[in-house]
C-alpha cells in the first residue's frame, strides 16, 4: 500500500466523527430535543455550538462571541439576544453533542488486550472558578470561605483510544463517592486504573462483583492479610528478604476485608530507591508533626515500596507488567495538564453559571475532536516511521494554529483528505514524539504488554 493509499485509509476512519459534528440536520435534531431549538431562529445551533468550541481560548466577552459568529457565519446576533440563550436547554444542549461524539468510537489497533473488553484509566482535577458561582460549585479545604471550585472527571479507554468520562462536578463530591456511584458503568471484562483517591474496599468489591477487574496502588490505611500466613505483612522482614535476595520486586497474594466481602488479589511490592524513600519520610513527618502525631515504624518500612494490587491472573498481567501499566496513569495526567496549557479550562472570567458551563463543555468538545483527529495522525505516523509515534502536545499545538483551517473541515468547505494534504501531511515528521533516554513512551508500554 502506497503512503497516499494509507493516509486516505486511515482518515476514512476519520471523516464520518469530523461531518456529524456541525452537521445541521443532526445538530438540529439534538437541539430540537434538549430545548435549545423551540422556534425558527436567527442563530442556528451548529453557530452556537460551533462559537462555544473555538470562540476566544481564554472564555472572552459576549462581545467577542457574536463577534465569532458574524465573522464565521455571517450572522449578526445582539449581546442581549445571545445572553438569553445561555440557559440549562444551552447547556444540556452542548452537553448531548459531547456525549454523541464521545459515544462515536475508532478502534484503530488489532491488538490481543490480554481479552480485556476496555482497558479504562480514571483521573479528576480541581480548579477554581469565580467566588459568584459559590453555592453552585462549594470549594472545601484550603480554598475554602468565599470560593468556588469545580472538580473534572475524565477516563480514557486506551483499548479504544475513546473518551468514556468527561464530566464536571462539584468538588465536594469527592473521587470515592464518585468512583462508587458509577460502579453500574463498569462493564464485564473491563480493566479499570484508578487513583488510589477513588479506591474504597466498596469499589474493589463492586469491580469484582461486576465480573471486571481493577489495578490500584494500596491504600496506606489498609492491612491485607498474606494468604500463606494468615497474618498482616511483616514490611521490615519483606524489605530485609528482597534487599538479600537482590529483587527488586515481588509478588504476594493477599486478602482484602472478611467473610463475603473478602477480596482476593495479588499485591505487588516494588523497592524504591534510598532518596526516594527519605522523601516520603520527609513529608510524611512534617505531615504528623502539623497533626500532632509520630510515624510508626511500620509506617515508615512500608514506605519502602510501591505497593500495587490487581484482581487480573498473573498468566493475563506478569508481576512486571502490573507496575508497568500502571505508570500510564501518570501520562493521562500529563494529558490533562497540557490541555490546561493548551486550552485554559480551568480558567473562567466571572459569568454566570449556564455561560461558563456551556463554555467549558465546547472546549471539552474540542479536545474530544483533536483527539480523535491526534489518533488519526497517529496512526499515519506509526505506518510510515516505524517505532515512532506522533506527540499529543505537538499535534494539539499544531492544531491549534491552523484552528480556521480545521473549522473548514467541520462546515465542510474542505475535505478532510485535502485539509490533511495541506496542513499535516508536510510537517508529520515534526509532530513525532522525542525519544527520551531511559524512558519509555506510553505507546512503548502499550505494546510491550498488549502485543502490538
């Protein structure tokens, strides 16, 4: 197959998630059922829809947004009459296009996957929102008195390379109720990567009971019991045994909770290095001091480790693996901090609810269709450099600056194959990843584990 004959394959995936995103008769079917459309109007949905994506980064005046319509549209809408159409069928509005398209999936890789149906990483961030919207969005803690904080949740399935969560809610409700009120979401077969924030015994038990599997970090106020003793883990005599024997990680099966609710699941301890540790003393110290109390011995032992646990078989997922996979969690998190860089989500000018909410789901949507667009471009650049991959930084920037280009695209005044031919197709080579030595790449991992 010719390198044009693979790029127009691999964007066939593409072009049917970029036409039905302003596409009018779809769009105006989704507003016609949230109630943003209830009468023949001056400002079409797909304008709205399209002004709440691209409109200014940094969440820019009313002014500024009719401004985007009539320069991209030609229509000409009235502050006032714009400020009408923020309201809760505005932002349900937004809301159902974001799911329909996070809904609409490309699966791009034939990979084994271990036989795991979705392979899902989970994360949330906090950040602050204008002190008008404190009843809404109530902050806790330190940002307590006076501000608002909002709390976003996001969970990628990398078997799919799809978005299954991306969602805003209140920071009160913390990463456990959350993670146990949607237990029901969780699929049979599916593995979840969680935080260790979200991990409650409630939740290993709920994803054992709904036939899938987790893969957490042990929660430090949880003892586990050894299956081979019966006894809690002995952490001195673990680290004396595996600094002797000169293994840096180990495997041991444990029992979380009693009775019913026992469950079953490997732990895996992985030796940190000396600096490492002295570290985790050092701020786990200041931390006792604050709260009037002295670390135990146990405590400081098991500091030692990192300590994973896992329900999947050691003949799906190798002791390595375990922690390996893992480490992916921390690339999500990456993910979302360029996007904070990239986008400002988590920068708000003081507006109202329905605005700001209305705003920040159309950059989610943005990001929902870059990504899409990223994995595309991805997968082009796999096919043609050979063991490299495309960098979502790079990708994301690039697109970013032809961000006129790729409203064509989405209107339809350009293809999507001559819109790829103009603007990514020269410079692919300089939106590939650095290798970085000594590190593995999220894609390396990937298919070191689920054989590419």
């Amino acid at each position: 197959m010719t390198s044009e004959n693979a790029n127009e394959h691999s964007l066939k995936l593409l072009v049917p998630q970029l036409d039905r995103l302003l596409d009018r008769v779809q769009v105006n079917d989704i507003a016609r059922r949230s109630g943003f459309v209830k009468r023949v109007s001056k400002l079409a949905p797909e304008h709205f829809l399209e002004c709440m994506m691209f409109a200014d980064l940094e969440q820019g005046s009313l002014q500024d947004c009719c401004d985007d319509i009539v320069l991209h549209n030609g229509v000409r809408v009235s502050k006032v009459a714009l400020h009408k159409r923020f309201n809760s069928s505005s932002v349900d509005f937004v809301r159902e296009v974001l799911s329909a398209q996070m809904s609409s999936r490309m699966d791009f890789h034939n990979r084994d996957w271990s036989g795991f149906t979705a392979v899902v990483i989970s994360d949330s961030c906090k950040f602050q929102l204008p002190g008008k919207l404190s009843e809404v969005y109530p902050a806790m803690g330190r940002f307590a008195g006076g501000s608002s904080l909002m709390n976003i949740q996001y969970g990628l399935d990398i078997k799919s390379g799809s978005w299954r969560t991306l969602d805003f809610t209140r920071a009160t409700e913390n990463d456990q109720r959350y993670s146990g009120n949607h237990l029901k979401d969780i699929g049979s077969s599916e593995l979840h990567i969680r935080d260790l924030g979200y991990v409650t015994h409630g939740y290993l038990l709920g994803v054992v009971r709904q036939e899938a599997f987790f893969l957490n970090r042990l929660h430090t106020s949880c003892r586990p019991i050894e299956k081979a003793t019966g006894k809690q883990i002995n952490w001195t005599q673990k680290h004396l045994e595996m600094l002797n024997g000169k293994h840096p990680i180990d495997e041991i099966p444990i029992t979380i909770g009693k009775g019913i609710e026992a469950v079953e699941c490997r732990l895996i301890a992985v030796q940190v290095p000396e600096k490492v540790w002295e570290e985790r003393i050092r701020k786990a110290n200041i931390q006792a001091k604050r709260q009037g109390y002295s670390l135990t011995d146990e405590y400081k032992n098991r500091a030692r480790f990192s300590l994973f646990i896992t329900n999947v078989k050691d003949n799906r997922l190798s002791t390595e693996m375990v922690a390996e996979l893992y480490r992916l969690r921390w690339q999500v998190e990456l993910m979302f901090k360029n996007w904070k860089s990239l986008f400002r989500v988590h920068k708000h000018r003081s507006v109202g609810r329905e605005r700001l909410e209305c705003q920040l789901l159309g950059k989610l949507l943005r990001i929902v269709v870059n990504w899409k667009i990223y994995k595309c471009i991805d997968l082009i650049a796999s096919k043609r450099f050979k063991g490299r991959a495309s960098s979502m930084w790079k990708v994301f920037k690039h697109l970013r600056a032809i961000n006129k280009a790729l409203r064509g695209v989405l209107k339809k005044e350009i293809t999507t194959m001559d819109w790829f031919n103009t603007y990514i197709d020269p410079i692919i080579n300089s939106l590939l990843l650095e290798p970085k030595k000594g590190k593995k790449a999220a894609f390396q991992i990937i298919n070191d584990i689920f054989k590419a």
